[in-house]
C-alpha cells in the first residue's frame, strides 16, 4: 500500500473517529439535557411539597394558638364564680361606704370612707388587671418576674373557687430569695391553673394541693402537689401526649397537660411529674434562673 493510499485509509479512520465521537457528545448532551430537566422537575415537586408543608405547619400553628385561647377560655369560665366573688367584695365596700358619706356630715368620717373607698377601689383594678392579663391573646411577651408574684396572682383567681367549690385546703410555701426567672408570667400561671385544676379533679371528696417555690441546682422550681387518686405507672410517661386523657367520656379533651409543656418548654423550661396510685401527684415546674 503506497503513501497515498495510506493516507486515505488514515482519513477515513480520523473521519469515522470523529463522528464516533461527535455521535457520543450528542448522546451525551441528550443524557445530561434529559437529567437536567429531571432535576428542574424534581425541584419544581420539591419546592411545592416545601409551599404545601409551610402551609401545614401555619395551620398548625394556628390550631395550637386557639387550643391556647380556647384553654384559657374554659379556665375562666370554671372561674367565674371566684372572679365574681373578688369583684363583688370590693364593690359592695365602695357602695356601702358611698351610702355612708351621703349620711353624714363630719368631715373626719368623710374623709375615712373616701380612703376607704380609694383602697377597695384599688383592690377591684388589681383583680380585673390580672383578670385581663390572664386572658390576653397576644405573643408571648418575656420579662423578669419573681415566681413568688405568679404564684399570689394565681391563688388570687382559685384559692376562692377551689375551697368554696372544690372542698380543697389550698397550702403555699415561698421560698425566700429566689432569683428571677426570665417567662411570660401569664404562661406560666395558665399551666398552674391548669395543674391545679386537675389536682381537684383527683379529688372529688376534697383534699389538699400544696405549692411550694424553691431554688432547684439552677432552676427555679415550683412543684404543685395533691393527695388524689394519683396516676398510674403505665399512664405517667403519656400524659403529656395531646389528647390523651384518663377522664371519663364528655370530662376533658385531654389538651390540657399539652398545652402546658408546649407552654413551658417555649419559655426555656421543662415540667415533670411524679405520681403514685391512691397517695397523690407532683407536678414540678423548673425554669432557669436569671442572675442579676
């Protein structure tokens, strides 16, 4: 084979080679093209399945705020009767004495009664602040409190309700010195509330729940305590799940205990419990202490 043929033969095979590889860049062009569009089209899943969870969790949200105002709700309702009570006491003082000034003409008395008036007067806007206080819907609003202070605004709205209604000796010990813990107050008092209020419950013939505020190693600790029926070993790890309930049918919707760890834990706590059948439970409520 001469030069000429060879060279050919040469261009040929170069010829062949290249559309060889021009016919596996297409290919390869088509296979990434067509990876590309699966990708473009898996984000595209992607990014509506991320829309439709945003969605979701958004309703979510909403669904555990009006579990919140409809909890609080129902704990207002079942106090009435002791919001009443510490509404009318001051406002029959502030009429009697009212009907006193009319009556008389010294100036000593006059006096007296307008102070007395001024004090009750002062007594019924503290129970209708915390009363609105209790009930506000707004975001949770942190500030530096003395859990003392939650526990006396607290015992302002049950102690009347549980003794008088509930056949319950209400018992608080406050610790002395403790440090102040950095919560929305009003969070706080909606979870004893709801503690307290099933401690009565444990305790349909009557009985004694007793508060106690101490330090616990950097915590601060309250721990609410009651003689009832106490809860099982089985029920104890459950009975902070959502809807789960020991109540008989139509009794509770069993959020309660829920709402209360959501509320704790979303301001830097944790809550606990401890229970014994037929001696009674403890709730502890630890927040972290702040130092001032």
């Amino acid at each position: 084979m001469n030069k000429k043929e060879l060279s050919e033969k040469r261009q040929k095979e170069l010829e062949i080679e290249l559309e060889e590889t021009r016919s596996l860049s297409q290919t390869r062009n088509r296979l990434l093209l067509a990876n590309i569009q699966e990708l473009d089209g898996a984000y595209n899943v992607l990014k509506e399945k991320l829309k439709e969870l945003k969605r979701r969790d958004e309703r979510i949200k909403s669904f555990q705020e009006e579990l919140i105002r409809a909890n609080k709700l129902s704990a207002l309702g079942e106090l009435a009767g002791s919001i009443a009570h510490e509404i009318k006491n001051p406002l029959i003082s502030i009429q009697g004495f009212a009907k006193r000034i009319e009556k008389t003409k010294e100036q000593g008395k006059i006096d007296n009664y307008a102070k007395l008036i001024d004090k009750e007067a002062g007594r019924l806007s503290n129970v209708l602040l915390k009363l609105l206080e209790f009930s506000r819907m707004d975001e949770p609003q942190k500030e530096y409190v003395d859990v003392n202070e939650i526990v006396d605004d607290t015992v302002l709205f049950m102690e009347h309700h549980l003794t008088r209604f509930k056949n319950m000796e209400l018992v608080v010990e406050k610790g002395e010195n403790l440090p102040l813990i950095k919560v929305d107050k009003i969070h706080i008092q909606q979870t004893l509330v709801n503690i307290m209020m099933n401690a009565a419950q444990a305790m349909p013939g009557g009985g004694i729940i007793r508060i106690i505020t101490e330090k616990y190693d950097s915590d601060v600790c309250i721990a609410i305590t009651d003689n009832g029926t106490g809860i099982t070993e089985e029920n104890i790890n459950k009975i902070f799940e959502p809807f789960f309930t020991t109540k008989e049918k139509g009794q509770g919707t069993g959020l309660g205990l829920s709402l209360c760890k959501r509320l704790i834990e979303a301001n830097g706590g944790r809550i606990e419990a401890e229970s014994k059948v037929g001696q009674g439970s403890t709730f502890r409520i630890l927040i972290p202490s702040v130092e001032m």
